[in-house]
C-alpha cells in the first residue's frame, strides 16, 4: 500500500519539452489532480520560483509547494522554509574566474530579473535564448546577497563539465552542478535538490517513502538518491537513469502526466 503525501517534479526535459515555452495543459490538469486528491505537488528545479511559474502558465497554485533554485529555495503553501544567500562578493569572484573561460559567463537572478555578470550577451543567448533575452542590459554585479546563480559555457557537454570541474575546484564553499549542456547550477556546498526535499517532507510531517519524485539529469541526481520512489524519464542521463528506482516513458509523451493521474487516483504506475 503506497500513502503518498508529496509528489515534486523537475521541469525541463521532465515535464518540460525542450524547445518548448509553457508545461503542457495535459500535465498541469494532471498537478491539479494530485492537488484535489490532497496531494501535495510543485516542481524541483533549478528554475527560481517565479521562472517556474511562468513555464506553468502562470498558474501560481503549482508552485506555492516548490523546491526551486535547485534546493536554495523551499515553499509549502507559500511560505517560506528555506531560502539560501550567497554573498555578492562570492559572486563577484566567480564572475572574474568564468570570465576568463572562453564562451562562459556568470547570470544571476533577483525575482523576475535576470543579470548578467561576466562573459558576452552573444554567448549567453547561445546558451539560453529566454535567459539572454531577459537579461538586463551591460554587466552587473550583485550589491547583496542572491539565491540563484548560473553559469553559461557556449560549448558540449564534455566542455560544460570541464568548467564545472574547475569552479568546484576553485570554490570549495560552493557546489556546480550540469543540468544540461551549457549551462550550470551554483549553490551553497551540501545544498541542492535532495537536501530541499528533505525540508519539504520534514515540514509535511511525511516520511521520504511517501514522496514521489521526476528527474531527467545530473542535477537530479541528489533528489533521485535521497527518495526511495524516485522516476526518471525514458531519455534521462545515464546517471540520473542508474539512480532512480523506477523508469517511465518520454517528457515528449507526457509520461509525467500519466503517473501523476494515476497517482491522484491511487493507483500505482509504476514497475522496474
């Protein structure tokens, strides 16, 4: 018998297409069926929580549960239970070492606003469209603390891992991790998706076993480890496939959605 109490998702690549701007109608009907079965839901992204919201529509009961920031943010109907800052001038030297990586940068992230601090607009927009769209004109730098910081490497996977290395390296306060090719995570060392999902469920006053979670990449990994009904999707990366227990169909067929349905009804969708 399986008691679910909170089912968390990742977006890009697992409920989000890539190349694609909104969350499919299909899969947020999905959430609001979990939500009306009084199953807690939201995503587990390295999306700060308005971005996240914008990608579902602007539908803001879906992420007033959220671990967004990749862990550095945690809600539970709206309030706040976690909220990582890390220094200006942490970001500020992070910026100096990306700037001297060729194709890379460091962007950063106050809310709905997104600045870019180190590297070229050109490479940027290479890298994320939307994020270099979004970016406010010139090379700013943090005069307070920020929650979400990234970084961009126009290049492959191989070159993206190469300057995560580096900066893991360099910082050992800080954790880079690889959600995708050509771009990065920053975050607080021992921070990250696994850590917010214990927070959340801690909060709920369930135990991990009655958690459900969706990843597709590396920076999944965290979260796929620490829960024992952890999914990936058909597609996902070959470590964040290793480290789930459970494997579904494709982001592109609305595998998520299926679960999630099933889920709400009380049925179990899942088999190794």
């Amino acid at each position: 018998m399986h008691d679910i109490k909170l089912v968390l998702t990742d977006i890009d690549g697992t409920i989000l297409p890539y190349g694609c701007d909104e969350v499919p109608a299909a899969t947020r009907a999905a959430m609001h069926e979990l939500i009306d079965a009084g199953i807690a839901v939201g995503p587990c992204t390295g999306r700060s929580r308005p971005w996240a919201t914008r990608y579902l529509a602007g539908d803001k009961s879906l992420t007033s549960t959220c671990v967004g920031t990749n862990g550095n943010e945690v809600y539970l109907n709206d309030d706040v239970l976690r909220r990582a800052q890390m220094p200006a001038e942490l970001i500020a030297r992070v910026a100096s070492v990306t700037a001297e990586q060729e194709g890379a940068g460091l962007f950063w992230i106050d809310g709905d606003d997104v600045y870019q601090a180190s590297g070229s607009r050109e490479d940027l927009t290479a890298c994320s469209a939307a994020y270099g769209k979004a970016a406010k004109p010139g090379l700013i730098l943090p005069e307070a603390p920020v929650v979400k910081m990234n970084i961009f490497v126009n290049g492959n996977l191989e070159r993206t891992r190469e300057v995560a290395d580096l900066l893991n390296a360099t910082f050992p306060e800080l954790d880079f991790d690889v959600p995708q090719p050509m771009l990065l995570n920053g975050m607080p060392t021992g921070w990250g998706k696994g850590s917010g999902v214990r927070v959340l469920a801690e909060a709920l006053g369930c135990s991990l076993e009655q958690v459900v979670v969706f990843g597709d990449a590396d920076n999944d990994l965290s979260m796929l480890e620490a829960v024992p009904n952890s999914v990936a999707v058909a597609g996902a990366t070959p470590a964040a496939a290793a480290a789930a227990r459970w494997h579904i169909g494709a982001c592109e067929d609305g595998a998520v959605a299926d679960a999630m349905r099933a889920l709400a009804r009380g049925s179990w969708p899942f088999e190794r």
